[in-house]
C-alpha cells in the first residue's frame, strides 16, 4: 500500500467517537508507520458520535475522489423509541416531550414508512454540522442561539420494518438511502407522521455503496492490520 499516494480505507466506526477522532486516530498511526509528520487524509461522509458502522477514509492522493464517493448509497439499520423526543433527536439528549403511543400497531407502522420512499424533503437537524454563516449549526445551538435551517431534497431507495415491540414502542428499521439524509431527521418525520413523535437509540451504517461492515477494520483492530500491510513509501 502506498497511503502518500493514495488508498482507501474502511473503518467500522465504533460508539461514541466522531468521524475526526477516528480519522485521527488512523493518521497518528499510519503518519507514524511511514515516518511523515501528517499524512493527508479525509473522510467521505461523516458518521455521529452515538451512530456506528461503515466510515471511509481516504489518504493522499485518493482524497480527491472524497466527492464521488459521497453519492454512494447508504444502507443503514436504525431503532427508534415512539412515544417521545429529544432535542437532537437521539440520545445525546433527555427526552423533552412525550406523547400517547396507544393507537400505534404494526400496520400503521408499516404504512406510513412507505410513505417515505421516494424523493422527500428533509429538515437537517439543529444539532447538526450544517454550517449557518460559517458555524456548525450544534454550535449554534449549544450556544443558545437559534437555528432556522431550510428543508432539502433526498432520496430513500427502501425502507422496511424490521421489528416492532409493542409493549416498548420500540421500531427496528433498514434504510437504504442517496447522499445528504439524516437518520436522526428520518426518525423525527416518522414520528411526526405517526403523532408519537419519536428519536433515534441506535444507529449503525452497514453499507457504503459495495463496502459492507465485514470488509472494514475496527479501531481496535487498526494497528495490527496496518502492520501486516505491504508498504511502500515512494
């Protein structure tokens, strides 16, 4: 491998770390490894901290093709609590409103989740790293500003129930989806649609255009899989 020139590298982005600390931590080592102060290096599309699963790195030369590779489908797997929401939208925050989940079943579940396929318009988060006259919008809002951000369209290929739990009002979902959409904002829809409201308790992207989970290295992992690397540094 020749990371100065340019590779790509598929990381499975554990709990609790931002997309930079894991871009960090792999530069650090391969920066280290090949005896340059700080290799180039980016990412094609950024994971949250509370969601896991597929993040891509690419060094050198082949961050060029960091664009590109942000159209790639997604596919992800959610789980979504009914019945109440947060201010992000998942966990990072306590819940700040509840709501009745008696009429809510399976049926109605599945309904309205088809009414999401197709082109939508989409609300980013306020918390969120859209940026609002060169602030991150999470920014913004731990500040205690206000934040106004304006609907945009994405696409969702398919969306399927997986699980429902009627006595937790917790929903598992797959969503395969184009560039631009937030997870976090899909729950929030949904459970508007419902009249429930709802929010994010797990996330995990499994799916970066043909790139699964089993074809990335984890963090833990990352160390030992760079050593066994052919390395060339020309």
């Amino acid at each position: 491998m020749n990371f100065t020139q340019g590779e790509i590298i598929y990381i499975n982005k554990p709990y609790r770390m931002s997309s930079f600390g894991a871009l960090a931590f792999v530069r650090t080592r391969i920066s280290k490894k090949i005896g340059v102060r700080r290799v180039k290096i980016g990412h094609a599309g950024t994971l949250d901290p509370l969601a896991t699963g597929v993040l891509v790195l690419c060094t050198g030369k082949k961050t060029k093709e960091i664009e590109r590779l942000q159209y790639d489908t997604k596919e992800y797997t959610a789980t979504l609590q009914l019945g109440a929401t947060t201010p992000s939208y998942d966990m990072e925050h306590e819940v700040d409103q509840t709501y009745p989940t008696a009429h809510i079943t399976e049926q109605l579940l599945r309904s309205v989740l088809a009414d999401f396929v197709g082109e939508i318009q989409q609300v980013p988060p306020q918390y969120s790293a859209v940026k609002i006259g060169g602030k991150r919008a999470y920014e913004l809002k731990r500040k205690g500003d206000e934040v106004a951000l304006a609907s945009k369209p994405v696409r969702i290929d398919e969306m399927e129930l997986t699980a429902y739990d009627a006595a937790t009002q917790q929903a598992s979902i797959r969503v395969v989806c184009g560039k631009g959409t937030y997870i976090r904002s899909l729950a929030r829809d949904i459970g508007e649609a419902l009249g429930s409201g709802a929010y994010l308790t797990a996330l995990c992207r499994t799916r970066v255009g043909d790139v699964r989970l089993a074809d990335c290295v984890t963090i833990d992992d990352f160390s030992q899989w760079l050593d066994a690397q052919e390395i060339e540094t020309s």
